[in-house]
C-alpha cells in the first residue's frame, strides 16, 4: 500500500519534468573561456549540450528541470569565474583564470 501512495504523490511530478533550455549572457574571452564555461555547466547534475560562443558570449544549454535549476547552473558558472547576466563572478576564482580570460581586465574587444 505504501508504494501505491508513492506511486500516485510522484507521478504528477514525473508527468511535469521536462528537458528545457537555458540561454544566457556569460562573460568570457578566449578558447579556454570556452572549455571552462562548458565544463562549469555540464558538472551540474543533467546538464546536456552546454556551449557557450566565443563572438556573441551567448552560452546555452539543456537540462532536466526535475533534477536543476537554471539558478544552480548560472551558480556553477559564476563559481567558475564567469559573470552571469545580473551576476558578478566569485572574485577568487575569476583572479586564478588564465590572462587570456580575464575579460575586466580588457579595454579594448
């Protein structure tokens, strides 16, 4: 009988969860930008096809909404050293990125 109850208090969950996109504007310079903005992303738990455009800055992905959040994704990327659209970067981890990724540091792009 306890199952059944579970079954049926889960089920209307499992019926919403859904593949969904996630599209933002994300700070970043270079190749490596690339490769760390990507990586950051897909270690966030069911976070598929991550990419992230080195001209436009334009970062995209899929993800399982049933298992994260866009939040814990711009997270991961803020974590890793990147500004989020509306969100600054953990200042200690952008400080340890490679020269060529410093964007603050550019006055000239």
């Amino acid at each position: 009988m306890k199952h059944l109850l579970l079954a049926f208090l889960l089920a209307p969950s499992m019926l919403f969860a859904a593949e969904q996109t996630i599209t933002l504007k994300v700070a970043g310079n270079c190749g490596s930008c690339k490769k760390r903005i990507v990586k950051a992303a897909e270690a966030v738990p069911s976070v598929d096809d991550a990419a992230w455009d080195k001209k436009t800055k334009v970062f995209t992905a899929t993800y399982d909404d049933a298992k994260t959040t866009p939040d814990a994704i711009k997270k991961a990327i803020l974590a890793a050293g990147y500004d989020v659209e509306g969100a600054t970067a953990d200042q200690t981890a952008y400080s340890k990125l490679p020269d060529c990724c410093k964007y603050k540091d550019r006055t000239h792009e």
